[in-house]
C-alpha cells in the first residue's frame, strides 16, 4: 500500500535493538524496550508558513533519527508497524 504523509510529517520504521548486551547477556523480549531509532520511510510536503511559501523538512527518506519515547502514532502498513510524527518530535539524525 502506498503512504505518503502530508504537511510536516514523516513516516518511520523503528531500526530493532541489540539482543544481546555489551557482557554478552541475552536481552528476552519481554525485558526490551521500543527503540527510539528508526529509518525514515517517507516524508510529507512541509508545513507552510503565514505567507503560504512551503518550509522544506530537514530530513529526508533513508535518513536514520532519534526520536523521543512516546513520539508518533503506531500504525500497520502491508504488515509492518510504522510510527507516524511531526517532524518536531525528532530529536536528529544519526550520520
């Protein structure tokens, strides 16, 4: 299904975490938080400001980001669990 977000948003794949810690222990499941890394799939327009002109976003597909713990609203696209933000809620891109 092809998605494409409006305005200032992004559309994000979280990128998996280590199962395994820096020791050597295996992290179960159960004990794993989300991670707050993700691949950006896609991206909207930009917002527009008073004057009507388009302001770029600073991010763009492929780029790998920072983004807050509770950011974005989860959806399922073709099986997949993806996060939906304002490009606000990223905190940077990682190079």
């Amino acid at each position: 299904m092809a998605f494409t977000p409006l305005h200032d948003r992004v559309l994000v794949e979280r990128v998996e975490s280590e199962e395994k810690t820096k020791g050597g222990l295996i992290i179960p499941d159960s004990a794993k938080e989300k991670p707050a890394e993700g691949k950006v799939v896609a991206v909207g327009a930009g917002a527009k400001d008073e004057d009507g002109e388009r302001i770029a976003l600073d991010v763009k597909e492929g780029d790998r980001i920072l983004f807050g713990k509770w950011s974005g609203t989860e959806i399922t696209l073709d099986g997949k669990e993806m996060l939906i933000m304002k490009e606000s809620d990223i905190m940077g891109i990682i190079a």
